[in-house]
C-alpha cells in the first residue's frame, strides 16, 4: 500500500516510519533533494504544481496526505480528483487562513482570541482602539514557529509593526493572559471512528515549541471534555480524515483556540513512546480506514525539541530514559533539527529525568 505524502521534512519521515511495521510504503514529494524523509522512503523531488511531479506521486498510491499545512491548495484539489486526498482540502484552506480559520472557529461557537482584519494602517488604528495593548499583528497566510508575527506592546511600536509586515493581509489579535498553552490531538478515519489523546501543555520560546508535557499537568477531567467536544465540532465540520492538532489558550478552566494544523504535530511527538498508538500511526489508519489504535498515554511524558544545534548524542543517550531522534537536516538558527523524549510512570521519576537532562542541554 502506497500512501502519497505532500512535504518530506521530519513529520513525513516520521509517518514513513510508523508505516513500516504495517507494510505502508510512503512516498514523499519535497522541493529539497536533501528532505528527510529522504533517507526512509522514496522521495520525488520536485515542485508541488509540476503535473508530471504529482503524476509519479499519485502512481498506484491508494491515499494522499500532507505535512505541512502551506501545500498549495489548487495542488490539493486537484489531487482529490484521481483519489482520497486527507485531511480534505477544506480543512487545509479553513487552516491556511488566520482569518477564515478563527472566523471558522467562531462560527461553531469555539471562543479564539479577538481579532479584527487589517488591510491598511487606519484598520490597525481602529482595531488597537477596540482591543488596547498589548496585542499581536500577524499575517494571515504562511506564518509558522511564531514568523509573521509582530507584538505591539506600547502604542510607538505601531509604527514599526506596520512596517514589518505590511503589503501582505493581516489580522491584529488582543492579547490573551494566558494561564498555559495547551493542544489537542484528535483523529477521524475515514469510517468515521474518533479518537483524541490527551491534552498536552506546551511551552513556546521565541514563538517555536520548546517543550511539551503529555498528560498536561493538573489536566482535570472538564477540561479534557471541553477541548474534546470543540474538536468534534471542527471534525464533523470539515468531514475530517486524519489528525487534526488543535492549540488553544488555557484561561481559567476555558479554553480559547488560537490556530489548528491539519496534520500531525510537534506538539504530538511524545506519543510515540508516550501512547499506546503514535500519531503517525493513527494517521495513516485514519486515512486508510482502519481501526484506529488506543490512544492513551503511558505513564507521563516530557518532549523537548532540538533547535538550532545538535546534541553531543552520547551525552543525551547517557540520560535514564532519553529517547533521541534526529531528523537528518543541518542545525541551523530556528530549525527544529530533532527532539528528545522522556517518559516514566512516575511524575517524580521523570522531574528527575527531566533535571539530568537538563544538565546536558541548555534548557
Ligand atoms: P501562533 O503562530 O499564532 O501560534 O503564535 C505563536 C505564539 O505566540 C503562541 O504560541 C503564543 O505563545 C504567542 N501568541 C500568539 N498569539 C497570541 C495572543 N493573541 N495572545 C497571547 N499570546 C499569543
């Protein structure tokens, strides 16, 4: 069975990976011949609007998916009409989009952040009125790991926010004080089974994941329910297939959700030690319609992502408990170029873990 992945970064050589032990054959697409998917499963390289490109992609593949939620989606439209394309293109317009995205979230009745359109200088007067300082200007398209971002924190810094990301559609967003950060992982399969992992806390530095704790400490029962049943409303809205990673703001015991991707997730990284059944697996029996597998954590997690430089592995592998993946790619500055696991049954074991670890990275 041929699953046919858009992107080859380290979210495609992860699912290559967790199709192995099914007999599932992913096959990348990736405009960089280096891509690291590249080193576990056949890579095309090439561009995503070459019609010879996504010929050789769809070639005997039974489904299409993505690893990144910028594929473009007239590529994704057109796929979906020779076989499946999950998650459906719907989703992965609604996700490109701040605006139709949070638009989207709102009209479900899912609280976000309050946001307001701005297409030119007096638009961001107007919505700084509405929603005071400090707030955050963002693009509307293409922004990741905190890119497209700019924080205006006294009313001078307007200016040069406007500077920064001006020509391009945008939305201001009121500052939320948060309590935590926190995401969701649900899965859908195509026979309509659902399934969600339990919600994860999420510590960003510099808008990039730095560290995730899986179960989120102190998760109550209430809170799980809540960001399950505003998960169910975007699956059933969107006719989902896949995983479907859902960040939110903790405020109190609410939850306001800030973006979703369409995809597996950073923030989901854990499950594969840290769950019965990884993401990455879940997902390609999500989009191949198999019975999903059991989603429960097992004992308590803590995901740290390697940015920007390497580890000394051996130093990383001499820790109790550290599992160590690295995706292949040169460590460059802001580049996720592997993650680190612990897991242990015991909060306690793991604090310790965590704090040897700690003497080995600069965390
Ligand atoms: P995003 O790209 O929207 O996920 O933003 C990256 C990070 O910036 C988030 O994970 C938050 O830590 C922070 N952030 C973004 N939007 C807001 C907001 N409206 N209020 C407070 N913090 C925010």
């Amino acid at each position: 069975m041929i699953v046919g992945v858009l992107g080859g970064g380290q979210l495609g050589r992860m699912l290559a990976l967790a199709g192995y032990p099914l007999g599932i054959h992913v096959r990348a697409l990736d405009p960089l011949p280096d891509a690291p998917a590249g080193a576990l499963c056949e890579l095309i390289t090439g561009h995503y609007d070459q019609p010879e490109t996504l010929a050789r992609l769809v070639d005997n593949a039974t489904v299409i998916t993505y690893e990144f939620e910028n594929v473009p989606l007239e590529t994704a439209r057109l796929l979906a009409q020779s076989l499946p394309v999950y998650p459906p293109p719907q989703a992965l317009e609604t996700a490109q989009d701040r605006l139709v995205e949070k638009s989207f979230l709102r009209q479900l009745g899912i609280p976000t952040p309050p946001f307001l359109p701005v297409d030119s200088r007096a638009d961001l007067d107007v919505a700084l009125a509405q929603f005071g300082l400090p707030a955050v200007l963002k693009t509307r398209r293409m922004g990741y790991d905190g890119k497209g971002q700019a924080v205006i924190r006294q009313a001078t810094d307007a200016d040069a926010a406007w500077d920064s990301l001006q020509g391009a559609p945008l939305i201001l967003e009121g500052w939320v004080k948060f309590a935590r950060e926190v995401s969701l992982l649900a899965v859908r399969s195509s026979t309509g089974e659902l399934a969600f992992y339990p919600l994860i806390e999420n510590e960003h530095r510099d808008g990039i994941l730095r560290i995730s704790r899986a179960p989120a400490p102190n998760l109550t029962v209430e809170l799980q329910a809540l960001a399950e049943s505003y998960a169910r409303s975007v699956l059933a809205a969107l006719a989902y297939v896949g995983v479907l990673a859902i960040e939110f703001f903790q405020v109190g015991q609410y939850l306001l959700a800030n973006e979703m991707a369409p995809r597996v997730h950073n923030s989901g990284h854990w499950t594969i030690e840290g769950a019965t059944t990884s993401q990455f697996a879940n997902h390609l029996r999500a989009i191949l319609g198999l019975p999903l597998g059991a989603t429960a954590a097992i004992g308590h997690s803590v995901m740290v992502n390697l940015i920007g430089t390497l580890p000394d592995s051996a130093a990383v592998l001499g820790v109790a408990g550290a599992q160590l993946h690295l995706y292949d790619k040169a460590p460059r500055a802001g580049r996720k170029v592997g993650h680190i696991t612990l897991r242990a049954d015991d909060p306690g074991v793991l604090a310790e873990q965590l704090a040897a670890l700690q003497q080995v990275l600069d965390l």
